[in-house]
C-alpha cells in the first residue's frame, strides 16, 4: 500500500509540471519567434536560386536520344487495299498511320461533330470494313492489312 499512496501523490505533481510547460514553451516560443521571422526571410531569397538550377538538370535529361522500338521500325508490307491509299512500298507501322492520317485530312473524312470518328469513303472502307469507325479502333483494323 505503500507504494500505492506514493503513485497519487506523484501525479499530481507531474500535472502542475506539464501546466508549466506551455507557459515555459509559449514564452520560449515568442522568444524565438522574432529571429525566426528574419531567418525565413533570406530563405525566401535563396529559393530562386533553387529553382534555377532545377531546369538545368531537365534540360540535360532530353540531350539523350530515345531509341524507337525495333517492333515499330520494321518495315511491313500493306496489303493491295491498303496500298490504294498508302502506296505498295513496305513501311514501319508509325509511318502508315502518319500515311492514312495524310489520306483521312486531305479527303475530310474526319466527323465533323465528333473529332474521334472517322467516315470512311470507299477506299478506306475496303480498309476497315465499316463506314464509321473511332480512331483508336482504326489502328487496329489497319494492322490486320500490314504483313
């Protein structure tokens, strides 16, 4: 029991002591508050500096050239209803849909409501099978004409 009596007694204690601590910390606080102001004034100055040196490090980032995919690069041959509008010669498949697209804009055949679709004309439907079809789907179509 006697430690019991101790424990109380001891708690009160340490509850005047943590009262006195935010007195203590708040006037310790506006002690420091003044020169803190003045340290983050100068902070603010060699912030720019920062940032400056930022854009240094991205611009020579980019001074590597990205390879291209081999996959992309390899030259394939369009099929007899794909060379209508693209031409016989073999190309890799970034270069025919560049080519179809050329083809597309030339001849309007981009919705005019709906940017995403494409109203295919008779050479181009021989191509994708459908008289409307939306852009992502047409890379598709066409892949199936490239051997």
């Amino acid at each position: 029991m006697a430690t019991a009596k101790k424990a109380p007694a001891k708690a009160p204690a340490k509850t005047a002591a943590k009262k006195a601590a935010p007195a203590k910390k708040a006037a310790a606080h506006a002690k420091k508050a003044a020169p803190a102001k003045k340290a983050a004034a100068p902070a603010k100055k060699a912030a720019p500096a920062k940032k400056a040196a930022a854009p240094a490090k991205k611009a020579a980032a980019p001074a590597k050239k990205r390879t291209p995919s081999a996959a992309f690069m390899k030259p394939l041959t369009p099929s007899a209803a794909l060379a209508g509008i693209i031409g016989s010669a073999a190309l890799p498949r970034t270069e025919v849909t560049k080519k179809v697209w050329e083809y597309i804009k030339k001849n309007g055949l981009q919705d005019k409501a709906k940017k995403t679709l494409i109203n295919a004309d008779a050479k181009l439907k021989e191509v994708l099978g459908k008289a409307q079809v939306s852009m992502f789907e047409m890379t598709k179509l066409i892949s199936s004409h490239l051997k």
